[in-house]
C-alpha cells in the first residue's frame, strides 16, 4: 500500500489542466466493445480505473493500443467469456461490460462490481431494465447469468435518475429490436458523452442530457471515435484547492456549465473564482462564510464533490450544513477532519459543520475516492505534515495527481508505506 505525504500550508500558483472524465471514460470503453471493428477514444485518463478496464478487455481478447491519452480497441478477435471476480471487483463500472455483452452476445455472466463502499449500491434498476428488453436472469452467489433470445425495445421508467442504469441501459437497447424509452433517465454530461459515441459508431440515441431518452434499435455498429469530456469532479477538486490557497490558480480545460452548482455555491460564500471560457481563475480571499448544500442529481450539487467543499465549509465562518441524499455512508472523511481539528457534526445524512477552524497536520485515512481528495484538500491547508494512507482510492480517479500539485507549489509526495512492507 501507498501513502501520501502533505506538508501543508503552501501558495497554489499556476495552472492544472483537467484531464478526461473518469466517469465518461470508464462507461465509453466498455461501451466501444459494440464496434464490429475498431474504436478509438481520445483524452482518455490515465488512472487506475482504466487499466482495470483494459485488464478486462484483454481478458475478453480485445486488442487494445494505448498511445499516452489515446486508446485504440479492434474487436475482431474478441470472445465472450465470464470474466474473474479478481478483475471485475476492482471498480464499479465493471457492470458497463454487462449491458455491452448482453447487446453484443444475447449472453453475458459477470459478478456484482465493486467500486467505493459508501452506500448499498444495488444495480436492480440495471436488472429490471434488462429483464423488461427481454432478457431472463439467473442469479448465483453474487454472479448474474444475463440472457436473451432477443432483445426486444421496451418502455422503462426508472425509479431512481441513476447514471450507471442509464447508460447501461441505453448502451444494452442500442442493438434491441425497435424502440426503447427510457424514462426518469439521469441527465449528467457523461451519459451524453456515452450517447455520442454510440452514435458516432451507427447507434440511433435521442434526448440524451434530458430526462426522456429514446433508442431505436440497430443491426450493426461500425467504426468509432470519440473525445472524452473534462472531468467535472477534477476540476471542482482544484478549485475547491484554488479557492483557500490560490494566487491565480487557473484550472484549465474545463466546461463551466458543468461546475456550476460549485462555482454557484464558492460564489455565495465569498470565494474569488473568475470564469473565462474554458478556464477559471482563483484568488484565496480573507473571509469565507458559511453556506448550505444538499447533493442531488446533475444539475444539482453533485455528491462526488460533497465530501471536498466541506473541507471547504471548515474555512467559512459560521454554521453550515451539508445533506447527502445520493448515498447512505459518504461522510467517512469527517472522522479524520475532526482529528484535524474541523469542528463537524453528523446526524442521519447531515452534516453541520462550525467554522473557521484552522486544521493541523495528522495521520489519516482515505476510506474512499473522494474522502481522500477531501483530505488531500484538508492535509494542504492544513500546518505541518498530513500522511494519507491508502491513497491507491485516490489514484483510481485523479490522473497526475502529484504532478499537477507540484506543478503549481504544493508540498505533496506519495511513497510506499515501510510499515506494510514489512
Ligand atoms: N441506485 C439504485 N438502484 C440501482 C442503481 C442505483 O437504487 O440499480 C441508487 C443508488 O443506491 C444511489 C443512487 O441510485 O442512491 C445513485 O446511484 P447511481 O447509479 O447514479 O450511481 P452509480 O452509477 O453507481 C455514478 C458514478 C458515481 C457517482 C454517481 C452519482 C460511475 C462509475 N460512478 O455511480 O461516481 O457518485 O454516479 O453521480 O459513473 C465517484 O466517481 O466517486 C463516484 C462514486
């Protein structure tokens, strides 16, 4: 196991450059295996999700080039096979491989996935929606056997806007016969991402980025391409950072309509952000006060950047409170806040944050992925020297991460950890 090293309290100056959206990039790969022949996906991250993702393609004998930011995936020898628990538990986007397989084969076995343990995290909307295009499902221990004589297109309403049974949905009905509907669809900007890509390789997808998404059916998918979208978490991550610490913090290639329940929210207590086209710029500011948020689906505050702003809210003066209404156990990061010297309250979902309180450098643990960005953020505030453990969460969605921080003047390294090397 690895662990990060923080010494905090330094100036950010400079510029982060976004890279691609983990969640666009690790839904498209999955979905690229519906090509009859060759895809290719640019401004892919390079993250430790996406390797997962390329384990599991070379497992199925899809060959894949990767050139820096670019992924090249040629299906011609590709083969449907039950793919290990050891690679699919590795991340929870494993399950993309189950609506692409069943679209692609009639048949597909896979294991429940993995991915951050901050809620139940059921994929029964994914499974009835495969049931309504026709298929049957066996169940065995945590492993589904998915098949279908035929996929047949279907009305489905979702009882919950999730994104993974959106796209896994839209991404199983783009080969179905006919029309299918997916109704109370999520709207986030990488399930349009998805939807273009489909597209692009001969898909016929209509309202993606709306509420009522509508798939007619197609034989054959062709030759793809595809650009990945800036990731919108990252980019909140740094200018959450640029907001306590920034002298001219740019955060760059960026799509500020994606950000802006953020923006919105650092606006309103106080923070200096400037937007200019694809970038934005951040000056810390003496004052910050506090402010309520409540995390819901986009274009709400999304809950991938809840756990960094109340880092955030420690620096603003007075009472604020944080809901989380997307998943049951993501305030794991507030034990190790408090031991910082935050002053945070949890009861049921909420939680009440007192501020300003100046935070001191400790020993801490990322339970999840954006904990640790939240303690990240907490250990470069922070005075004296933060040690994250298990920062390999971390890595599974921030690409560079070390390198961008350099980069613009933080004090931050990451290193084996002796103790559990032993
Ligand atoms: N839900 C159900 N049944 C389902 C699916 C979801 O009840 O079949 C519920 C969940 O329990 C949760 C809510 O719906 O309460 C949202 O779940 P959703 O399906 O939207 O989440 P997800 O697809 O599992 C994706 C991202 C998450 C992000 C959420 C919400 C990926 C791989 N993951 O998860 O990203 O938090 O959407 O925006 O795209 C992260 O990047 O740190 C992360 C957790």
């Amino acid at each position: 196991m690895k662990r990060m090293i923080i010494n905090g309290n330094k100036k950010l100056n400079g510029t982060i450059r976004i890279s691609g959206a983990k969640n666009s990039a690790v839904a498209i790969i999955p979905a690229a295996i519906l090509t009859e022949t060759e895809a290719t996906i640019c401004n892919v991250p390079e993250i430790s999700d996406i390797e997962s993702l390329e384990e599991i393609l070379k497992f199925l004998d899809v060959d894949v080039k990767r050139a820096t930011e670019t992924i090249v995936i040629n299906t011609k020898k590709m083969k449907n096979k039950v793919i290990p628990a050891e690679i699919s538990n590795k991340l929870r986007a494993s399950y993309y491989f189950m609506g692409a397989l069943l679209a692609k084969y009639k048949k597909v076995e896979m294991h429940f996935p993995g991915g951050c343990k901050i809620g139940k995290r059921p994929i029964n909307l994914h499974l009835e929606g495969f049931k309504k295009l026709g298929a049957t499902i066996e169940e065995d221990g945590d492993k589904y056997i998915i098949t279908a004589d035929k996929l047949i297109g279907s009305n489905i309403y979702l009882d919950v806007a999730s994104v993974g049974a959106t796209i896994n949905l839209m991404i199983a009905a783009t080969k179905a016969e006919g029309l299918t509907t997916i109704e109370n669809a999520a709207r986030e900007p990488e399930i349009v991402n998805v939807a273009t890509f489909l597209n692009n390789m001969g898909a016929d997808i209509t309202g993606a980025g709306t509420s009522i998404i509508k798939i007619k059916g197609v034989e054959h998918l062709t030759k793809g391409f595809t650009e990945i979208i800036p990731d919108r978490i990252e980019a909140g991550t740094y200018t959450i950072m640029g907001a306590l610490l920034g002298e001219d913090l740019k955060v760059s290639n960026i799509i500020p309509e994606h950000i802006e329940s953020l923006t919105s929210k650092l606006e309103a207590a106080g923070a200096n952000i400037k937007i200019e086209d694809d970038t934005l710029t951040c000056n810390q500011v003496k004052k910050l006060n506090a402010v309520n948020i409540k995390t819901y689906y986009y274009p709400g505050f999304a809950t991938d950047l809840q756990q960094p702003f109340s880092v955030f809210l420690t620096q603003c003066s007075g009472k604020s409170k944080v809901e989380e209404t997307i998943y049951e156990n993501r305030f794991m990061h507030i034990e190790y806040l408090n031991k910082m010297g935050a002053n945070i309250t949890t009861k049921d979902r909420i939680a009440t944050i007192n501020g300003p309180t100046p935070l001191k450098g400790e020993d801490v643990v990322a339970t999840d992925l954006r904990a640790g960005a939240a303690l990240v953020i907490a250990g470069l505030i922070a005075e004296g020297t933060t040690v994250i453990e298990e920062v390999e969460h971390i890595l599974r969605g921030y690409e560079g991460i070390i390198e961008k921080l350099t980069n613009v003047g933080a004090d931050i390294k990451i290193e084996e950890n002796p103790c559990q090397n032993e």
